[in-house]
C-alpha cells in the first residue's frame, strides 16, 4: 500500500510534469502569444496593391525560359470607386475613376475592379503591344485580348502571382512567416528573412526579402512597404531550373521619389 509520503511525491511529480508542459507547449504549435514575441505589436504590414492609391507607374523586366519582354503597369484608378460629385454622373464618360484601393483597405463586401494600362515590348521580337485592361480586386486580368494574352498568362505567373498569399495584410519583420508551400512531399515555409537595400535601375530601395529554400536553391522576392507588386523576384522549379524572374525597372510617382531617398 502506497504510503502517505510516497502520494506527496507524486503529487509533486504530477505538478511539475505539468509546468514544464506549460512553459514547452506555446512553442511547439502557433499561438498568437509565440507570434507576439517574433512580431512588434506596431510593426507594418504590406499586401498586394499597398500604394496603388497613388497611381503609380511601374515597369518590369520580365525573363522566363523562353521569354524576354519589359511590361508597365500604369494604374488609371477603379471605375468602382468615383470621384464625381454628381451621383447622376456614375457609371458615366464624364465620371473621373477614384483611386485603386487593395481589399483590405475597402470594406469586405465591395468588389471592385482597377483599370490599367499595359503596355509590352518584346526583347526578342520588337512587337510592342499596348492594352487598357482590367484587374480584379484578386489581382487577375479580367480580359485577355488574343494578341497579348500571352504575356499576361506570364505576368498571371510571376509578378501577379503573389496575390494568392499576400491578399490579405502580412508583416514586414524578419522572420515573420508568409505563407506555406509544398515541395514535393515537403511542406516549406515562406518567411520573411532578411531586410536591406536592394539596387535596382533607377536607384537603391530598402526592402523585406520573402523565401523558401528548395534543393540547394532560393525561392525569393523582394518586397517594398507602398509599392503595390514585389519590386524583383528569383524563382527555380523543384529540380533547380531556372523559371523566372523579374525587376521592378522604373516607377513613376511619389513612391520613386521616396525609394531614391530611403
């Protein structure tokens, strides 16, 4: 029979297991107090089209296997959101489209679009193409015209694509994580791990670098708090081929100005 003394240590024992349970268990799964530890309460955030509300003009070099072209990006503003005063001028030819607004700035149950104008040159044609098209507010095309239809499957795939993990707010600290991808039988983790200047044509720009690792490669881009897209990108497949990349090559409006000075 178990005595008086030995139920005592047990007891104690059973408490102790107990706190160092408490004190382990936070860091082995994702509680939000782990995540306050790694990220500042005040700490910025960006997401796909943080910026756009300035209209800027962005232009891209774009690289594939078997492609080489430049792409401009010119935001004209969202036919959804006016800024006439006459209501009686909505919709029409003689309303001025309000400024492009990303989803988390509009409230969730507004969908809205953002006119732009695309404009392509070929570096190994010469054709040069040039299209006002539409984005939705998930950041795809909501046309494709033949005759450049193409490109924009390109840019659905590099420079747009990274509306499927930052739709929604992500932070710009080291370390803070971004999203999940699957690598073969392997699930990587996409972060935010490192912060620095990155140069580029038109001037050197602080930015967050955004990777995961696959092979004895990195999968990476680069982006700038109020630039609406990534500003460069370095992407291989699953066997270390290169796939794409792209560089932002010029920008138009206050966000040039900022990045040259930062």
């Amino acid at each position: 029979m178990a005595t008086k003394k030995s139920k005592i240590m047990v007891g104690i024992g059973i408490m102790v297991i107990a706190a160092i349970i408490g004190v382990v268990y936070p860091f082995t799964i994702d509680l939000p107090g782990e995540e306050q530890e790694v990220i500042p309460r005040f700490a910025a955030q960006w997401y796909v089209g943080k910026g756009s509300e300035y209209s800027p003009t962005l232009q891209y070099l774009v690289k594939t296997d078997e492609m080489k072209f430049t792409a401009i990006l010119e935001y004209l503003g969202s036919p959804d959101l006016t800024k006439t005063i006459n209501p009686a001028e909505i919709g029409s030819d003689t309303a001025s489209a309000g400024p492009c607004y990303s989803p988390v700035r509009v409230q969730v149950d507004i969908s809205y679009d953002c006119n732009v104008l695309v404009r392509i040159y070929d570096m190994k044609t010469s054709e040069q193409l040039a299209k006002k098209l539409t984005l939705t507010s998930g950041y795809t095309f909501k046309e494709k015209p033949e005759q450049i239809e193409k490109y924009l499957d390109v840019l659905d795939h590099t420079i747009l694509s990274v509306s499927d993990m930052a739709g929604e707010e992500k932070y710009l600290v080291t370390g803070a994580e971004w999203d999940t991808v699957f690598v073969g039988f392997l699930t990587k983790k996409i972060t935010a791990t490192e912060y620095g200047k990155v140069d580029l044509r038109f001037g050197a720009m602080n930015a967050y670098t955004i990777s995961y690792e696959i092979g004895e490669t990195e999968n990476k881009f680069w982006v700038a708090d109020d630039i609406p897209l990534p500003i460069k990108a370095e992407y291989y497949d699953a066997d270390g081929n290169f796939d794409y990349s792209y560089e932002l090559i010029d920008i138009t409006g206050p966000q040039k100005k900022l990045a040259l000075l930062d």
